[in-house]
C-alpha cells in the first residue's frame, strides 16, 4: 500500500491564490452583468425608434388619406398621381407593419378612397352631415395603429 500525501499549505498561500483565483473571477462577473444590461437597453433603444418611426409613419398615412377622401366627396374623377403619396405609405408600412394594420390600410382606407371617387360629388351640407352623424372613414385604421403602437409600448 501506498502512503498517502497530504499537501499542506499556509495560510499566506492560500489567501494569495484565492485574491488571484477571485479577481478575475469578479471581473469576469461584473463584465458579464454589462454586457447583459447593454444589451437590454440597446434592445429597448431599437424598439423606441422603431414605435417613433411607425407612428410617423401611420400619422402621415392618415394625413394622405384624410386629404384624399375629402378630394374624393368633392370630385368623380381623380387624377391617379393623386393615389402615388397614399400608395406609398402604404408600402412602406408593408415592411415594418403588422397584418392587422397594413389589411386595414388596404380594405378600410385605400379601397374606400378609390370607391369614393366613383360616386356622385357631395355638397359642403351632404359632407358635414356626415361628419356630424359620427362617419369616419378613418376610424378603424386609426384605433388598428393604435392597438399595435400600445402593444409595442408595453414591451419596453
């Protein structure tokens, strides 16, 4: 049988190798914990612009589309280069929007202007009338806008 060796160390020895074993140790921990939190917090940066660019962007849809459903009530025939800024819009919400947002755009919105310009021209009374009995042609675009705007807000 084979003795055994115990390896003894003095106190000194032992309190210089952990302060050597521990400092990286806690460097390694602090530097993990940065990144982790610079992580998160670009991850929150890249969605704050992100609900700052569709926001604009569904605010300048709803602008483009008020203006043309307004020329719509008042003119049959529209001149298509009118449609190209809507149309526009409409593309670029097709790369970032959701399906929610962009079938409301195309079905609530863009077909109702078009269609409007097909009916007979309405007077400045036929056209407040409507505005006083609650019509909205916008409405359902913008509470669709909305809804995913909130839903965006709430992952921050």
């Amino acid at each position: 049988m084979t003795p055994v060796r115990v390896f003894s160390m003095s106190p000194g020895t032992t309190t210089a190798l952990a302060a050597i074993g521990g400092s990286p140790l806690g460097a390694l921990g602090s530097s993990l914990s940065t990144w982790i939190i610079q992580r998160r917090q670009d991850r929150r940066d890249l969605l704050a612009k992100k609900i700052v660019h569709r926001d604009q962007l569904y605010s300048d849809f709803l602008s483009e589309s008020a203006r043309l459903l307004v020329d719509a009530l008042e003119h049959n025939v529209g001149d298509p280069k009118d449609l190209i800024p809507v149309y526009a819009l409409l593309s670029r919400m097709r790369l970032s929007s959701s399906p929610g947002v962009l079938t409301t755009a195309e079905e609530e919105v863009v077909r109702q202007i078009i269609g409007m310009y097909a009916q007979p021209n309405l007077t400045p009374e036929e056209i407040q009338s409507r505005a006083k009995n609650g019509e909205d042609p916008l409405r359902k675009f913008s509470e669709t806008s909305r809804t995913e705007l909130e839903s965006m807000q709430g992952q921050l």
